[in-house]
C-alpha cells in the first residue's frame, strides 16, 4: 500500500539512539515494537533503514532485514536465521572461498529446502552436531525407550554455535542492526536462536529490532508463543517493548495535506476521530474521499466496509480471481489461480494485471523463493487487514474446496519430498485446510514435515505442531480407512517423543496432549495392525506414560508386557531394547531384579552378534544405557569393586564416541562409586567433566542438575565453599523443576535437603527449608512408588525433627524409614547402612537403647559385607576409614557414646 511515513518522532529517536550505541561502541541492545495490524510497524521499520543509508558513509554502518512470512512462518524453521547469516555472509569470501557464493547462486528451491545444509556450510562444526544429533533422534524415535531430553543439548548446542557464527559474521564487517519484522510468525528454532543472540548483544557491535502484531497474542497458537517468550524477554531485561499507538491528529493532518492537498481542514479531524489514528484505515479513507464530498458526509465507519465497497467495483469474474488468490494468502500466483479456476493462464495474467492498475487491490510482488523459477506472476494484496476482509468474504466450503485444489495445484502429481521446504508448507497448509477429502493427504504431509524438522534441523517444536496436525487428521478419517492406524500410531510416538521433556508427572503437559490418553490410543491402535514391531514399541512407550502419569507399578507392569511381547515375537533386537528398559526401571523397585534383567540383557549382547551393530543407533543407546546401569545396580548391590572397574571401562568408551549422549549419566555413575569408596577427589573430578560436558552442549538437563547437587553435596563439607554449595544446589533444583525427569526429581530434592542439614546453622531457616522438602518427597512418592526416595525422605525428616529437639517425632520417622526399608530389601540410590544408622542415632536420642544398638549392628554388618566384596586392600581400607559415615558407623558416633 502506498503510504507515506508521517510522525512516529519518538519511535525513530529510540531506532536512532539503538543505532549511535551500536556504532559508537557502548554495545548492543534490542527493541521491539509492538502494535495491532495497520499501525504502520513496517513502514516505521522502512524509514528507519531508508534514512540511515541516506544518513550514514557506506561502511559505517549496515542494516539487514528479514520479514517472517505469514500462513508457514512459523514452521519455516531457522528461516528468519538462515536469511541473516545469507546476507551477513555476501561480502565474506575470505574464510571460504566461493562457499557462499554457491549457496547465493543456488535457485531459490534449493536454498528454502535445504536450511540445515545452508547452515552447515555457514557455521562451522554444526554439520557434525546435526549429523549427531540426526543419530540420536532417530535412535529416540526408532526405540521407543530413549529419554527425549538428551537431544535438547544438541538443540541448544546447535543455537549456541550458530549464534557464534553470527557474531563472528558482524565482527567482520561494520557495526549492524536486524531488523524482524512481522515477529509473530517466527519459527521456534529461530526464536531460540534469537533467544541466545539476545544474551550476547551487550559488547557487541550488534542491535535487533523486532516488530510484532498483537491480534493473535492472547489466541492460543503460534502467536501466543511468541507473545509468551517476548514477555519473558522484557520481563528478564533482554530488550525493550515499545507500543506503535494510532497516528496523533497532527499526523493525520500532514498525511492529508500530503495525499489530499484539496480537502478541507475539517476532514483531517473527521478522520482522527473516525479512525482513532489507523494509519491503514486513514490510508484507505483517503483513498475514497473525493473533492466533491461534503465534508460533513460520514465515512465509512469500519476497514470491513471500505474494503467490500472496493470488492463491489469488481465483476464477478474478477472478484471469483480474487477470492481464489486470496484463498492461497496474501501473496498469491497467478499459474495458481488460473488452474483453480479452469481459466487459460493468459487470460488470469491480464485480469490480475488490469485489478491491479484499476482498483487499489493488489499490488505486483516478488515472488517467494520456491516460486522463482516458475512462470507465473506474482501478486499480493496492499495490506494484511484487506487481505482478511476479502477472504472471509466466502462459504466454509468455498474455502475447502479452494483450498482442495490449490493444494492439488501446487502439487502438480509430484513427490512431496522432492520439493522445497516452503512449497512443502504451503502443501500441507492447503491440505489442512481442504476438508474430509483431504485428511489422509494432510496426514502424510505433515508427518513428513514432522520427521524431517525432528531428524533434519532438530527443530523440535515446529516438528511437535506437525504432529498435532497429523492426529488431528488421522481421527476424522473414517474407521474403515485402511492406513489409519498405522498412520496414528507413527505420529502419537513422535509427538509423544517430542513432547516427553515437558511431561512433569502430569497427564497433560504446558501446552501438550493428554499423554496418557495418546499413549494407550496408539497402543490400541497397533494391535489393530496386527504387528509386533508396533505392539512391542507402543507397549513401551505406554510404560513411559504410566511412570510420568501414574508412577512407577503400573509402569512396571506395562514394561514387563513388553518384554513377554518381545520374547514372543522372537527377535532378539526389540527384546533387548525392552529388556534394558524394564530392568532399568525395574531396579528402583525391587534391587535383584533388575540386577537379573541388566545381567540376562548383557549375556544376549555377548551371544548375538547381531545386537553388537554399532551402525544401529537404537541398539548402541540401548547397550550404553544397559551397560552404565548394570554398573551402578552393582555398587547398590554392594559390589563396590566391580562397579567400579565396569562404570570406569564404560565413561571410557563414551569419551571415545563421536555422539557422546549418554556420557554426563555414565560420569554420574561414576561420581557416586567414588564417593561410595571416598575417593572424593576423583569424584569431584568426574562431576567437572560431566558439567563442562553439558555446559558446551548448552541447555538445560536433568542430568546436569543432577551432576551439579552431587557436586554440591561434595563442596558443602569445606567450610569456605558452603556458600558456593548452597548457590549451586539452588541452581542444580532449579534446572531439575525445569526439566522434570520423574526419576531424577525427587533424588536431587533429597539432596537439596540432605545439604541444608548440613549446612543448617542454630537459627534453623535452613531446617524449615530442608523439612518442607523432604515432607513434599514424602507425599510425591506415595503417588509416583519411587520407595527409594520416600526412604531417604523419611531418614532425612527425622534427623531434622531430631536437630529440632522433638525426639518423638524424631523417632516415629526414623522407623518408619526402616519399616519400608525391611519390606523391600535394598534400594538404589540408597545407602541401606545411612538409613540404618540415622534411625539409630535418633532412637539412642529417645533413649530407646536396645533398639538402637540391634540397627547399630545391622549397620556395621552392611558395612563389613560391602568392604568383603572390594577386591582392592587400599581401596577397601580407604572404604572403611576415609568414608564419613563408615567411620561413624564402625565407632558408633552418636549411639555407643
């Protein structure tokens, strides 16, 4: 649309000052500018990059813009990032020689489909993370047992190194502002992106500019995401908002005296009012005010009216053309309209060409990137606000059935995975929008977009929505529709997959699906296919659901009938899968027999040379998972030397892999067998290795929180590092309500507990803490069955009521500890001589002597069979006497005096 820029002086002073930091080196900083559609964000963005190549030197200075597109923006993923770094990247030919300008002389098709690969070839080393990364999705979304959550660090490791390369690209060249417009439809991956560049700007010669439209904000969808995420940006000081408000009546009146030098001075006031400043609608009105209008004469009284008022100037034909063009969005071909229509091609390029000249419609446009090499013209109504008035102006089924064939337009009988990502979108969009004719279409569609964002570009959120889309589609298909079930089954894994790190115990994560619901969905689906590859996997996966849902026995009971699954169908791959997975999980309930899976899982890899394929990703993360927790079910066990030796040879092995997943749960491992020994000095070695690990790897981790209590729990005992302690334990608590792992969740609040004891002084602040934490232990546990820490709980209760002087309540924790204790036998995680020990100290305090003295035995028993069983004399005379508890239980410290 054809305005002119007026006003807006205290917006382009803040542009201006954002620009003058950034080039006179006080660092950069970033805005975004927030208003409903038609206030004239982009035109303010336009301005500001107009003056600034009129006001400043070549070389000064450089502005570069990007525009998210709307309809497919938001599944675009790094879209917005990709066309940065292209531009950033123009002039730099001296790192890489002809590098770029390949990627810059590739067709349009070739750059939109092949983002990772126009990244890769951009940032250096993120070709080998998302090859990793692509291994590790797939042995994620192949097994059905993979944890999710190990592939956010390739997510944000991904970020972080694109983020470096974008910075290293602005170093090169002058100082630089980007401009976003249109925000609302950015993609995740390059939200995220820009999550971390935000971070990084203060000191750098780099300022971000982002406009964003409000009208969808507060709907839920892609918008309120965005709207969401900036909220936290400003909240977190990472940039300024700044509302774009209607135009003030000055402004009205120089955009009249500019457009409309004829009309009378009462008109520019009759607008304000009307209007309320719309910078489009005061264009629009403008448009249709003639001089031989009565001022007096009301205007019309909504865009809506002004814009249907121009529809009616149209024939019928012509308005069909636009309807149809409208249908496929705000930028349109006219090859698209001409084959939905039926129409010769010559013909719709002559009538399109003639609306536009004639009735301030449309307007010519460039065509998107896909579409550049096709004959056609390009088209696009002059505003957004128009656009929508003149595709709402049809039937619901005048919309499908457009949208039907403008699907099968652009399609044109070829292969959907050929084509360009952008195409692809558009494809999919149009199925979407299609009707009943279109579901099983829409459902292969976006399951491949799904795939292809998971495994491709570890766009994981844009790969979740395509998910959604699919289910959605499969459940309107008719039952008797014969790839229904096949197809519902492949996108709840997926999605379920995809969605496992927000699970947090609930049914129905932030935003998500009713997991659960999905999960037995797909499960009852499988069977229907009559296929045990499916059963087994969606059996599996129903076992995750129920853990996070309903706790750890209906878990179990689900895991182990995915193991009978597994024997029956005979093949020996899915059976160790399962087999690893159920005695992992397993273990937390009853010690011996996961002992007995992990051991049965390790005799069928040394057997099978076929589960020995380390080219299978499924079946090398099933053996590292396997292989560490045999280790560690070991050490629980009392096998301290075995533990030992088989966790040291195992962090060994992941050290020398390229993927590296599993590493910081194998170093965790290994922490705890050297602390179990009291070599403490190696275990805060290996706990440094594991957080730096994952720190490269950036994002958050359940591992990594974990790693980092463990470190604190190391640190708290030097009285000048309490501090440093309590900072990091709070840190390490924080990550893991963040990431929410059902297991890790209540072992690292115990910690945090345990720690607070420990550092606890006379004034008892620390004791409240530590007691409302392991009170909220007690009560998750009783839902989630994780006994192992329900016991720690209990213990660590009444050592606080014990440090609180209440004796009684005191010892009524103290046994009931070891009540559940002597129901289960040995836990993991659990020291069964800690538990014993405490119960003692707080029964002795009771004055319950005999009592304490028979817990006192069976403590110093505990520990004398696991000291029988290391094999090493300075490993165990270092078990029995570097080893604060051991020491304590060997001398009877608070019970025997």
């Amino acid at each position: 649309m054809r305005t002119r820029f007026v006003d807006r002086a205290e917006h382009m002073d803040e542009l201006r000052s954002l620009l003058a930091d950034v080039t006179e080196g006080r660092g950069g900083r970033a805005i975004v500018v927030d208003s409903v559609s038609g206030m004239g964000k982009s035109a303010l963005l336009q301005a500001f990059e107009a003056e600034t190549a009129a006001t400043h030197a070549p070389g000064t200075c450089r502005i570069v813009s990007a525009r998210c597109q709307p309809s497919i923006g938001s599944a675009l993923h790094y879209g917005t990032i990709v066309e940065f770094l292209l531009h950033l990247a123009q002039d730099q030919e001296v790192k890489q020689p002809g590098v770029f300008r390949r990627l810059l002389n590739r067709t349009g098709q070739g750059v939109v489909r092949s983002a990772p690969e126009v990244l890769s070839a951009i940032v250096p080393g993120l070709g080998a993370l998302f090859t990793l990364g692509r291994e590790v999705a797939e042995a994620s979304l192949a097994s059905g047992s993979m944890p999710f959550d190990s592939l956010l660090p390739f997510q944000q490791g991904a970020a972080a190194q694109i983020v470096d390369a974008l910075l290293d690209l602005v170093r090169q060249g002058p100082p630089t502002v980007l401009l976003i417009d249109d925000i609302q439809h950015g993609d995740p991956s390059s939200l995220l992106v820009l999550d971390r560049l935000l971070r990084r700007l203060p000191g750098e010669p780099l300022g971000l500019v982002l406009s964003h439209t409000t009208d969808g904000a507060y709907v839920d969808g892609p918008e309120a995401t965005v709207e969401e995420l900036l909220h936290d940006w400003a909240k977190n000081g990472l940039l300024r908002r700044r509302v774009l408000g209607g135009l003030p009546h000055d402004a009205v009146a120089e955009l009249v005296r500019f457009r409309r030098p004829e009309a009378p001075p009462a008109l520019s006031a009759q607008l304000s009012r009307l209007t309320a400043g719309h910078a489009v609608f005061v264009t629009l009105c403008l448009e249709e005010w003639r001089p031989d209008t009565d001022p007096t004469v009301e205007l019309p009284s909504s865009l809506s009216r002004v814009v249907e008022h121009r529809l009616r100037l149209l024939a019928d034909s012509d308005r069909e053309l636009l309807m149809i063009g409208a249908t496929q969005g705000e930028t349109f071909l006219s090859r698209t309209v001409a084959e939905v229509k039926g129409a010769p091609h010559d013909e719709v390029m002559e009538r399109l060409r003639l609306i536009a000249a004639q009735h301030r419609l449309i307007q010519p446009a460039e065509p998107p990137q896909w579409a550049r090499m096709e004959a056609s013209d390009c088209y696009r109504f002059e505003h957004g606000a128009l656009w929508g008035v003149a595709y709402g102006r049809q039937t619901p089924q005048q919309m499908r059935s457009r949208h039907a064939r403008i699907a099968a337009a652009l399609t044109s009988g070829r292969s959907l995975d050929g084509m360009p990502l952008e195409r692809r979108l558009e494809i999919a969009r149009h199925l979407r929008n299609g009707g009943t004719e279109c579901l099983l279409a829409s459902a292969e569609a976006h399951y491949g977009l799904a795939r292809d964002a998971a495994m491709e570009g570890l766009s994981f959120a844009e790969a979740e929505r395509h998910c959604e889309e699919v289910i959605k589609a499969v459940r309107d298909l008719p039952e008797q529709e014969e790839s229904r079930d096949e197809w519902l089954v492949r996108a709840v894994e997926l999605l379920l997959s995809l969605t496992e790190v927000r699970w947090r115990g609930r049914h129905q994560p932030v935003g998500g699906p009713d997991i659960d619901a999905l999960a037995a969905e797909a499960e009852a689906a499988a069977r229907r296919c009559c296929s045990p590859e499916l059963a087994i996997r969606t059996t599996l996966l129903r076992g995750k659901t129920l853990l996070a849902t309903q706790g750890l026995v209906p878990s179990l009971a689900k895991l182990r009938a995915a193991v009978d699954l597994a024997e029956q169908h005979g093949d020996p791959v899915p059976l160790f899968v399962a087999r690893v997975e159920y005695g992992r999980q397993v273990s937390k309930r009853r010690l011996a027999d996961g002992l007995a899976q992990l051991q049965e899982a390790e005799r069928m890899y040394a057997a099978d040379p076929r589960l020995g394929d380390t080219g299978d990703p499924v079946l090398q993360h099933a053996r590292n998972l396997g292989e560490m927790q045999l280790g560690i079910t070991l050490y629980d066990s009392g096998h301290l030397s075995e533990a030992q030796v088989r966790l040291s040879r195992c962090a060994q092995r992941l050290r020398d892999e390229p993927l590296k997943a599993e590493l910081p749960i194998a170093l965790n491992y290994l922490a705890q067998v050297h602390m179990g020994i009291g070599a403490y000095g190696e275990a805060e070695e290996v706990l440094r290795e594991a957080l730096a690990f994952e720190a490269d790897r950036g994002g958050d981790s359940g591992w990594h929180a974990y790693n980092k209590a463990l470190l604190a729990h190391l640190i708290v005992h030097r009285p000048t590092e309490r501090d440093q302690a309590l900072e990091l334990i709070a840190d390490a608590w924080a990550e893991t309500e963040r990431t929410w792992l059902a297991n890790l969740v209540p072992l690292v609040r115990n910690l945090y507990a345990e720690l607070l004891v420990l550092a606890a002084d006379p004034s008892g602040d620390l004791l409240d803490q530590a007691d409302r934490l392991a009170v909220a232990t007690c009560v998750e546990t009783r839902r989630s069955g994780m006994i192992r820490s329900e016991i720690a709980a209990h213990s660590l209760r009444s050592r606080i009521l014990l440090r609180r002087g209440d004796t009684a309540a005191a010892q009524e924790q103290a046994r009931h500890a070891v009540r559940i204790l002597d129901s289960v036998g040995d836990m993991p995680a659990l020291r069964t001589e800690e538990v014993l020990y405490h119960s003692a100290v707080a029964l002795t305090a009771a004055g319950v002597r005999q009592e304490s003295h028979a817990l006192l035995e069976r403590a110093r028993r505990e520990v004398a069979r696991k000291a029988e069983l290391i094999t090493d004399d300075v490993l165990r005379d270092r078990f029995l006497t570097r080893v604060p508890l051991n020491h304590a239980i060997l001398h009877g410290e608070d019970v025997d005096r």
